[in-house]
C-alpha cells in the first residue's frame, strides 16, 4: 500500500491511496464523520478499473485532519477488535 498526500493544510487533507477499495474508504469515512469536528469526509475513485481512491477530509474549529484521520483510523481497529471477539464467541457456541 503507498499512500500519496495531494494536499494538506490547517483544515484540509486529501491523499491517494494505491490497492484499496470501497471497503476500507467507506469505513473510514463513516468513522470521520462521527468526529464532530470533522466538516466534510468522503472519497472517490475516479475509474473503478485504474484508479486509485482519493480520500478527502475538511475539518472545523482549529482541528488538525491528520489528527482526527488517526483518531479514525484508531476507532476502526478499536471497532475491528470488538467484533472479532464477539465473533470468535458467538462461533464457540
């Protein structure tokens, strides 16, 4: 996976990111929009045969994009371990 930021400013991150999907670009972006100061989060893959997805986050209030992308990032693994523990203990039964 390479990663290639297009733009970073105070309020603003846009970056591509080479051998993901929707899968990984829709869980993030639904992890930045519970962030209240996240203004706008979302993606885009321009051609689903060549293109890499574009990830784009606008933040409010003087917060860092980077900042609350690792928040994100960290509530997904967070939300990725619970489910599998619940999952290994449904499966036991």
């Amino acid at each position: 996976m390479r990663i290639i930021v297009l733009k970073k400013t105070e309020n603003e991150l846009k970056i591509e990111v080479e051998g993901v999907g929707h899968t990984l670009c829709n869980l993030l972006q639904n992890k930045l929009l519970e962030d209240e100061e996240v203004d706008v989060a979302g993606y885009d893959i321009p051609h689903p045969l060549a293109s890499n997805p574009i990830l784009y986050i606008r933040t409010r209030g003087g917060a860092s994009p980077v900042d609350v992308l690792i928040r994100a990032i960290e509530r997904t693994r967070e939300f990725n371990r619970e489910f599998g523990e619940k999952l290994k203990a449904v499966l036991k039964t």
